[in-house]
C-alpha cells in the first residue's frame, strides 16, 4: 500500500478529497489482519467515516485532533495488545497518523462457548 501524504503531511484537514479514499483503505487494511473479525462502529455506532453514498463504519478520520480511531471485533486470542499493535501497523501503512486503536468485543469460537443449560422452572 501507498502512503497518503499532502504537503502539509500531519494535517488529515490537508488530504480533503484524498480523506474519503484513505478511510476505506484503512479498513481493508485493518481487516486484513489475522485476528480481526471485523470492524465495530462503536457503543452507539457514530464511529465511522461518512463518504457520498456510503459509511465506513469502525474508521473515524479526526481532523480536529490529526488522529485516526479504529475500532474492531476480535478473534478469541491470547494476546490482545499485540493484536492492537499489528492494526495500528496495517492502519500506519496506509497514514502516517497517531492511530487509536479499541477492541470493542471478541468473537468466541463455537468450541469455547458455554453450552447453554435449561432454566429449571421454580414449583410454588
């Protein structure tokens, strides 16, 4: 992958049109990574990046603090910061930003699941 870079090039503000582009980038990138299950638009879904026609929802370019955030779903592993820092990577290889990265859930495999046991009904 190509770097993005402006003139100005630590101001997201700078990349304008080139921002609508890098946001789907950063989620291929992201989704990419072994471990991740997908992207999370957050507790109440607002962290996403609004393009004409489309969303791209667990990337939210902040220009106002020249960050990236980017949110996802886990595969079940043993190391979750340094999954963490692999996506910062794969994001880092598309812009040259800070990148906030937060797991907001993780997959569980079928074998890894508690079975489910019947409620015992309550005789009065």
């Amino acid at each position: 992958m190509e770097h993005v870079t402006t003139s100005d090039a630590h101001s997201l503000r700078a990349a304008g049109e080139a921002g609508d582009a890098v946001a789907a980038e950063v989620a291929a990138a992201v989704t990419a990574v072994p471990g991740v299950a997908g992207l999370h638009g957050g507790r109440y879904g607002d962290v996403a990046t609004y393009l004409p026609l489309r969303r791209v929802t667990g990337v939210r370019l902040d220009a106002a603090r020249d960050r990236v955030e980017v949110h996802v779903v886990a595969e079940y592993l043993p190391d979750l910061l340094e999954l963490a820092e692999r996506v910062r990577a794969a994001a880092r290889d598309v812009l040259l930003r800070p990148i906030d990265v937060t797991i907001e859930d993780i997959r569980v495999p079928e074998q890894a699941r508690m079975p489910q046991t019947p409620h015992r009904e309550e005789h009065q």
